[in-house]
C-alpha cells in the first residue's frame, strides 16, 4: 500500500500499488486543477484507494469528479470511467509507485509555453 496526502495534510489516502497505467495529461482541465503545465497521474480501480483522514470536496457527480481537499484546495484524485476508476494525481504520494508515466495524452491542447523535452509517445487526445 502506499500513502498519499493533500498539501495541508488534512486528508490522507492509502492506495495499491497496483496501478495498471500513468499519463501526463495536457488537457485544459488537468492544467487548470493543478495549476501546472500537465498533470501526471496513475490509473486504478476505485476499490483500491480509500480516504483514511479528513474528508475530500467533490467537483463533478457521483460517476465522474475530481477529489481536493476542502481546506488547501489540493487535487488528490479524479473519479473516471462510470466510478470504476481512480486517477490518482501522482504528486500527492508521500510513497513512491512502481509505476512511471508511459505517455503523454491530450498534447493537441497542451499549454504553448511549455515544450515536452522526453521521448514518451505523444497523442493529440486519448491513447487510442
């Protein structure tokens, strides 16, 4: 299991490491939630991460949100797939994963300021 928190540490989380993938994404969204060029984050069944402090704040509806702390605004995870999934925002494990980012999606509306100096595949949108 690995630990995850918000910056404030007002909610902490616990999830498997057993995710199945890891994206940078570059959509408007994930720039505009984290305030960063792209967000990095990990994909997991949502029956693996439970909330073990604090309560999170939702964004969205019962089948698809984002998680942020209530108190520092920190985005710790989006609700996908029908609520099947967890993308869990990399940056707020306090454990490191096995896993690493394999690509970067969503680039065909990626900030113009920002230049992708790795050699990870890219896709305009999703990986198809």
């Amino acid at each position: 299991m690995l630990a995850g928190q918000c910056y404030c540490g007002g909610v902490r989380y616990r999830v498997a490491d057993l995710f199945e993938y890891a994206l940078n994404c570059h959509c408007s969204g994930c720039r505009r939630t984290t305030g960063a060029a792209f967000k990095p984050f990990a994909g997991i069944a949502a029956r693996h991460l439970t909330v073990t402090q604090g309560e999170v704040r939702v964004y969205g509806d019962a089948l698809c949100h984002d998680a942020h702390c209530p108190t520092c605004g920190s985005l710790l995870y989006s609700l996908v797939r029908d609520a099947t999934f967890v993308h869990v925002a990399l940056g707020t494990l306090t454990d490191t994963p096995s896993i690493r980012p394999s690509a970067h999606i969503f680039v065909a509306s990626k900030a113009p300021w920002y230049d992708i100096t790795d050699d990870l595949p890219q896709y305009e949108g999703h990986i198809p």
